[in-house]
C-alpha cells in the first residue's frame, strides 16, 4: 500500500463546503444528517448557507470540517471502492484531522466526534479571553529556528511553536504580547515573512491547558476502538493503534505542537507516495509537495474529484 489518507484542519473551512456531494449521493447526505442528529441541530445549514463568521467559529469549524471529510470518504467507499483497512498504509489528521481520521478508521463513531469535536471547539474558544492570545505563521525559517524565535519571545510569558507545517512554515502560538514580540525577532532572523493569523484563540500551546482538561474528561466516556489503519499522531510523528495510547495523545495534542512535516517525511519514509486530502480545501496537498520529494497530494472534496481518486487509487496498488 502507497497510499495515505489525510484530513484537513481549520482554516479549510468554506461555506457550500460538502453541499453538491450531499445532493449527488445519498451516502454523504446521511453523514451530515447523522452529524446534525448529533449535535442536536442544523449545523448543515451554516456549513452550506453561512455566513462565514458563525462557520468560522471554532465550536462550528471543528465538527464541520469533519462531516464533510466523513461525507467525502463515505462517497469515496461507495461509488470509487476505498477501504480505509485494505488502501490506507496510513490515516493523519491536521489538529482537528486527527479526529476525522480516527472517525474514518472507525476508531470513533461519526456521533461521537461530532460531539467530541463541538466540546473541544467550545474548551479552545473558553480556555482563554478573546483578544489576549495570538497565533504567527513564520515563513522561510525551519522548525529549529523558529523554536529558537519563539523562546527569546516568551520572556516569562507563553510563546512556543505551535505547528511545524514543512515547507518552511511554522506557526508559533502564546500571549499575544509575546507572538507579537515573535513577529519582530523572526524578520531579524530572516524570516521571509511573519504574520499575525487571523485565529480566535492561540491553540496548540500551554494556554489550552483548560481545554486539554475538558478533553481527558470528554474522551473518558468514549468508545475507542483500535483504527482500521494506523493513526499517524500529531504529537508523536510516529504511528499508534492502541485505544489507551489515541486517547492520551489526543489529550496531549490540544497544548502540543502539530508535527505535520516529521509525520509526512515518516509516511513517505514508509513507502507512501500518495496522499489523499479528503474533505474541504487543498493546504495539505500543497504541503505534500514541499516535505516529501516525488510524493503526489490528491485534494477529494467535491463531486468532481471521485474519478480521478479512484484513478490514483489503482494506481497506487
């Protein structure tokens, strides 16, 4: 098996993201009604008509994203014949990916990360005061350099690394006095560029402890079962198969960096060549091309895309 398949995180999130698969097959119309059912309401209609700020709210951005990745590969399975446990080598997740990676290896039921994902957008957006966190994307330094800005930042405040994107892209995350102080540290440091995200709250940092608490407590009550294809964790950049294991370092991801790059270079080091991006966007098969030499990202959001999935599929076998 060369093939991965990988789940998009926030940013991704556009509105109409899901809409023409759910009106061309019943298979992801029956994902986004399960996750309504789930929720206890219409999140279909912010996720299809807006607007885009109340989708952007992280308590929506979450279990919206992961519908329409679930929608996606229900569709893949049933009209281009995916299975997670016989095509994927691998399955990662982007942050809130993770979770929809899990749910596609049928670790979690589609109603439990819905609600896993809702309670953990809510714990993020609670964990600290709007307007006194900050999250900066450095551009042109590597992970080691911009671990390097972030701890000269932080002086005695939060300020780490928050997600080690590749390509050159690091995201550094903590109060916003100190990610501010970052921004000017970095273009010292030869950042090509260093700018401030627009995020709610600074994620994958120390300050999301509150949130890493609700999660332990959350992810207590839920069944999970070994995935169908190793997970790739954020935290590790290794993979993990065990319940016990998945629920720790998914407790740990909340405050922890996202290892994107090292999880990509470890999938191509396993042999993966191609890297199915199933659900909304494309960031993560822009990415592919700048970590793994030779390997080829295969973004499936829409309609469109399910012949050509199905094309690249056989060829990977």
């Amino acid at each position: 098996m060369t093939a991965a398949f990988t789940f998009p995180g926030q940013g991704s999130q556009a509105v109409g993201m899901g809409k023409a698969l759910a009106e061309a097959f019943p298979a992801a119309r029956a994902v986004f009604d399960e996750v309504d059912a789930a929720l206890g309401e219409k999140l279909t209609a912010i996720i299809w008509e807006g607007p885009a700020e109340t989708l952007q709210l992280t308590e929506n951005a979450q279990p919206a994203l992961m519908a329409v990745s679930l929608a996606t590969l229900r569709v893949l399975e049933t009209e281009a014949g995916f299975s997670v446990a016989r095509d994927a080598a691998f399955v990662a997740g982007h942050s809130l990916g993770e979770y929809s990676a899990l749910a596609a290896a049928g670790s979690f039921s589609i109603s439990d990360t819905a609600r896993l994902l809702r309670i953990r957008g809510l714990a993020m957006q609670k964990a600290v005061p709007v307007g006194t966190g900050a999250m900066a994307a450095l551009l042109g330094l590597d992970y080691e350099a911009a671990v390097a800005v972030a701890e000269e930042a932080a002086q005695g405040q939060v300020c780490q690394a928050a997600n080690d994107n590749g390509g050159g892209q690091v995201v550094i995350s903590g109060d916003k006095a100190a990610v501010e102080r970052g921004l000017e540290i970095a273009k010292t440091n030869g950042a090509k560029r260093a700018m401030l995200l627009p995020v709610s709250a600074p994620f994958h940092c120390r300050l999301m402890q509150p949130a890493a608490d609700a999660m332990a407590e959350a992810l207590a009550a839920v069944t999970i079962r070994p995935p169908a294809s190793p997970l790739v964790s954020n935290v590790l950049a290794a993979p993990i198969s065990d319940p016990d294991e998945i629920r720790r370092r998914l407790i740990e991801q909340v405050t922890g960096t996202v290892r994107w790059r090292e999880s990509v270079a470890y999938m191509a080091s396993h042999g993966v060549t191609r890297f199915f991006e199933i659900g909304a966007g494309k960031v993560l098969s822009g990415l592919v091309k700048r970590i793994a030499d030779g390997a080829v990202g295969i973004s499936v959001g829409g309609p469109g895309d399910i012949a050509g999935a199905k094309d690249a599929l056989a060829a990977s076998h």
